[in-house]
C-alpha cells in the first residue's frame, strides 16, 4: 500500500477565509476513468485491450482541449480499432465507466456553507454536461472544464482560470488532485496543494479540516 500523501510546507503566508477546488477523476471517482472505459469496451467489442487503449491514449487529448466531439473522438477509434459499436451505445458505456467515490461526495456535501468550492478537471465532451446535471455538483461555486477552457493540467491557463472563476486569491484556496504533476503546477500559481489518495480519506479529511481552520 502506498504511503499517505502529504502536503509540502507552503511558501507564501495564508490569511483570511480558506477555500477548495477539486480535481475530478482520481479524485471524486475510483481509480482511472479512461482505463475503465477502455477496458468495458474491449469486453463488450472482444477487441484486445491493448488495442483499444493504443488508438484511445494517441487521441484523447483532442478531447481533453475540446479539438473534437465525443462523436468524432468514436468514429476515429472505431475505425483505427475496427470496435464495431454505434455511437449512443459507446456513449452510454462511457458514461457508464463513472465509478463515483462515495466518501468524497460525503466530505463535499459537508463542506460549511462559507466555503466555496470550485472544481478543475480535465475532461471531455458529454461527460461534462452529465456531471454539471448531476444534483452534487449543485455544492460547486466554479466548475472549470478543460474541454470547455481549451487547455489542460499543469498548464497554467487552467489553474489562472480557476482562481478567476472562484473570485478568491490563489493563496486562500486548497487544490486537491491525485497527480503530483499537478499538485506542483497548482503551488506554482499560488495554490495550497494537497495530494490525494482515496485509501487515506481520512486522512485527507483531517488535513482538509486543518486548512479550512487557518
């Protein structure tokens, strides 16, 4: 088992009201969206794993900054992969592969009423749309979108975004990811960084508890 993430020290002096913003995959789901998503179909389609995740992985980014449709990210992996599965049922199996992480949700829903809470994921198309309708996401001030912005983590458009649409200084909000890559960008515009594993929720929660508390 992997030891529990820290936060390291940060550099600038915190003051004022305490803020979070979450990553979304990792995060508020249960190990990796895309890998699950592969996997469910090659086992519907019988097309060996690997060769789905090849043509997937080389694509996704058009995805991910919004260059492609879901519809036209399927019609070429279908092509390079020879999957045969229309549209409406791969879309319905990708939003499928959503494996929610219970506790998160708990901890979000739990957050005191003073506290904004902003939400910086890089996604895609369609799986978008369905997590803005999902009645959770109500608790978010900011939901920043990769797909939607054009650019993806680390770069520091996405955190510069962030900060602007939850309207609070970096400094006074705690970023959440599972990626130390991003945790880094995230302290290098200014945010508190704290990596997350869902085996040390509680562990997260009591070091979240001590950030809101100041």
């Amino acid at each position: 088992m992997t030891d529990a993430p820290t936060a390291e020290p940060h550099a600038q002096q915190r003051s004022g009201d305490r803020h979070v913003a979450f990553d979304w995959g990792g995060v508020f789901t249960v190990g990796t969206f895309d890998g699950r998503s592969t996997q469910n179909v090659a086992d519907l389609s019988g097309v060996p794993v690997d060769t789905v995740r090849e043509s997937y992985f080389r694509h996704v980014r058009q995805l991910e900054v919004g260059a492609w449709s879901l519809p036209q990210f399927w019609d070429v992996l279908r092509g390079e992969t020879g999957v045969a599965l229309p549209y409406p049922e791969f879309e319905a199996l990708y939003l499928g592969s959503i494996h929610d992480n219970g506790p998160m949700y708990t901890t979000l829903a739990e957050l005191p009423p003073g506290v904004k809470v902003g939400l910086l994921s890089n996604n895609y198309p369609v799986v978008s749309d369905h997590l803005r309708r999902d009645p959770r996401f109500t608790r978010f001030d900011a939901l920043v979108f990769s797909n939607e912005l054009g650019h993806k983590k680390p770069a520091p458009e996405s955190f510069a975004a962030l900060q602007q649409a939850m309207g609070v200084p970096a400094a006074q909000v705690a970023f959440v990811d599972d990626v130390q890559e991003n945790i880094d960008a995230a302290r290098q515009a200014g945010f508190y960084g704290l990596l997350y594993h869902h085996d040390f929720h509680a562990d997260f929660e009591a070091r979240l508890r001590e950030w809101l508390a100041g």
